[in-house]
C-alpha cells in the first residue's frame, strides 16, 4: 500500500499535465454535485477504503485516495467516477409505501494508477469532503436544460418538495431541491414550478413562496433550481408544474 501510495504522486504529476482541466461553468458544477433520491439503497459497489496518511478519513481538491478494486475489476488510468453517499435523512418524505433513499454528491475522481486490486483516485472536483465509505460509480457530464419554459400552475395534481441535500431541510434561491413529480407526471426539464402553501386547512387562497426550475427528470422525482422566493422553501411545502395550456 505504501509503494502504491508513493507511485502515485507523480502518476497525479502526469495526469495534471497531460489533462488540464477547464474551468467549468459554476451551474454546471452545481448540476452535477445535485442531489439524487433512489428507490432502495445502492449496491456496495466501489468504495474509497483509505489514503496515503494513516488514519485519514476525508480528502479534499487534489487528494489521492485509495479504492478498493482495480485492473483485476476493469479499472483504468483516466477514468473519472462521480463519489456518492448514502445520507440517513430523517428529514425525506415518502410519497409511497416506502421512503426515498437520499444520495448526496461529494464530487468526482479521476484514476491515476492501477494495481490489480486496488487504485489510487486524485479528486478532480469537491462537493463536499469526500470520505472513507463513499461509493464510487462513472461519471456522466450533466446535460444542462432547455430555456425555462413558463406556464399556469397545475395545483390540480401538486406534488411536494420531498428532499433537499445532505440532510438540510430547507432552501433558498440558488438552492437545488427534489420534487416528487416526474416523467410519470409529463414533467419536462425545462419547466418552471410554483412553490406554495395552503392556508387555512386548505380552504383558503394558496400562498406562494417561489418558483423554480425543472433541470433534471426520473420517472418519479424532479430536481429543481429555486429561482427566486419570499422566503425559505421547506421539505414538505407544496409544488405545482407552470403547464402551458391550449
């Protein structure tokens, strides 16, 4: 392991100077360091196991760190993996018989050296501290969506903001949440949303709190931008789909 860790730094050199990185746009980071919810919790996969200090339990911008599979496994120099956490989320609602696993995005990693079976990753880009236990799986450059498209509000067949990222439980403008509206629901990247309340049991007039983006869809979630609001956007508060009607 110490051999492994000490070939590595000038793989990470080498890498660094043959593949410079671009800066990329600040919305695109913020898209692919997004939020995700899953049906049940990931498989084991790959996992980060260790670092090239003992005892070390979190990397950061340009850390190596070590996984724990390699050629053996199919792994090679350059590849890039997204690493992700499974986050215990008391705060997720369910909108099923079951409630949503949360997955939250501590950033991207890029294979710099290769032993049978294990690896040495640099971190390419942080989200958050990454950890020994995050799992690794391949990244996909996030498709950013289509110009917002505005519409009325379908409060016929509102939905719910249902999670928001590593356990925060609420958010602002800027902030990425996720819906429990879908593709099940014609939801459409590039949609706009409306962000309300009842009040008065219901009874009364809907109060609106902010609209929103659609910049990803799964069959049953939307992840959504919130564009602008009045004030703080709470896991629980209601989300009726902008729907151009004809």
């Amino acid at each position: 392991m110490t051999f492994l860790i000490a070939t590595s730094a000038l793989a990470i050199l080498a890498v660094a100077k043959q593949q410079p990185a671009p800066a990329a746009p600040i919305f695109h980071d913020q898209l692919a360091c997004a939020p995700m919810s899953l049906a049940a919790p990931p498989a084991g996969g790959i996992r980060i196991v260790g670092g090239y200090q003992h005892g070390r339990l979190m990397f950061g911008p340009g850390d190596p760190l070590v996984i724990d599979v390699g050629s053996s496994q199919g792994i090679r120099t350059g590849q890039v993996y997204f690493v992700r956490r499974h986050v215990r989320d008391e705060f997720t609602l369910s909108w099923t018989d079951s409630r949503p696993v949360s997955i939250h995005t501590t950033g991207w990693v890029t294979i710099v050296e290769v032993r049978e079976y294990t690896a040495v990753a640099q971190v390419t880009h942080s989200c958050d501290g990454m950890v020994v236990g995050d799992y690794l799986e391949p990244y996909v450059d996030p498709v950013e969506p289509p110009p917002a498209v505005q519409g009325d509000p379908d409060y016929e067949h509102a939905g719910r903001v249902v999670m928001g990222d590593d356990r925060h439980q609420m958010g602002s403008e800027g902030s990425l949440m996720l819906v429990n509206r879908g593709s099940d629901h014609e939801v459409r990247a590039g949609q706009t949303v409306t962000i309300f309340r009842d009040t008065l049991g219901g009874a009364g007039p809907f109060f609106t709190v902010g609209r929103a983006t659609v910049l990803s869809v799964r069959p049953q979630t939307s992840l959504v931008r919130i564009d602008n609001s009045r004030e703080a956007v709470y896991i629980g508060d209601r989300v009726a789909i902008n729907r151009i009607t004809r």
